[in-house]
C-alpha cells in the first residue's frame, strides 16, 4: 500500500508520528528504576538490502528508550533512518521512523518494528521537469513525486547486553530482505 501525498498532509502525518512515538516513549519512562536490556543504549549501523528489483542502503540510529515488562517484547527502542532506495525504472532519497521491539535477554535477540518511511522519486521528478522544460508546460512539484508507505521488520539481531557489534539480518519494508551491521554506544 504506497499513498501519494501533498505537502499539508506530509505536515500532518510527521506530526502523528512524532506524537505517537513521543506518547509510547512518555508512557514507558514513567517508572524511574528503568534496567536497559544492553549496557548502551544508543546504536548506529548500516543497513544493505535487496529484493527483486528493488534495493536500499541507509545508515540508521537507534535509541534503547525502555525495558519492559512483557515477556513478549523486553526492549522498546526508537530507529531514525536515512538513505537511498532504487528499484527498475526510479530511484532516490528515503528516511524511515519506527520503534523498535526486542525479545530475549542474551545476544540473541528477535526483532520487529513498524512505522513509516517517505521515499523520494528523483528519477521520475527529473523526468518530470525535463519533459515540462521540453513542452513549456508548468515545472511540477517535488511533493509530487513524495510517497508515505508503511516502514517494519522481523528479524534476528545478534548483540551482547554488554558488547558494542551489532549483526541483524531479516526481512521487511523498504529493506526487503536485509542485513545490517553497527555498533552501540
């Protein structure tokens, strides 16, 4: 499912984001004896991926915001994103947003996320301005070419609770099949 959007709505839909981001991070802080699952709490790695047609490299931040209780997920974390995507006939800038869930308290660690990504397509908008250029016609606008989709993943993440090297590899959107290597701090 990939929406094309306008600007105003671009406006609106970052805002719901960052607001529903910043209310899970609010709601889990409340409890002030908080034990992180990994010694460092901050994580930057690079992330290469490939599928059919379509490939991405980003580099990504992560922050570790919380411990919880739930046998299910032991850590909730905050991924920001940035970096290139290109499939057949269109390629480009992206950024994503999620938070991040964990399980398990070891170095092995299942992963899964859900969010959102923007993507976009400088091909086709290079196109679009040529061929505009080319007829005299009104030179189109970059939000044209813009596109929010939805950004998760499951995976497996390898990463001692007190090491600086992190592995994970998986499967998701825009990385459609991934691996990703980083260290924490």
């Amino acid at each position: 499912m990939v929406i094309r959007i306008k600007k105003i709505q671009m406006k609106k839909i970052v805002l719901i984001i960052i607001i529903i981001i910043g209310s899970c991070t609010a709601m889990l802080s409340q409890d002030s004896t908080k034990q992180l699952v990994f010694e460092y709490s901050n994580a930057i790695y690079g992330t290469g991926a490939i599928g059919g047609l379509w490939g991405t490299f980003n580099l990504n931040y992560e922050r570790q915001v919380r411990t919880t209780k739930i046998n299910l997920f032991k850590s909730v974390g905050v991924r920001f994103g940035s970096g290139y995507w290109a499939t057949w006939g269109s390629t480009g800038p992206h950024v994503i947003l999620t938070p991040v869930f964990l399980s398990g308290t070891g170095k092995h660690h299942f992963e899964s996320s859900i969010g959102g990504t923007l993507l976009y397509d400088q091909s086709s908008y290079e196109i679009g301005v040529s061929n505009a250029e080319y007829f005299g016609e009104q030179i189109p606008s970059r939000t044209q070419y813009m596109i929010f989709a939805p950004a998760g993943t499951l995976g497996y993440r390898f990463q001692k609770p007190d090491g600086k090297f992190i592995f994970r590899t998986g499967a998701g959107f825009p990385d459609i099949v991934y691996i990703s290597f980083g260290a924490s701090f």
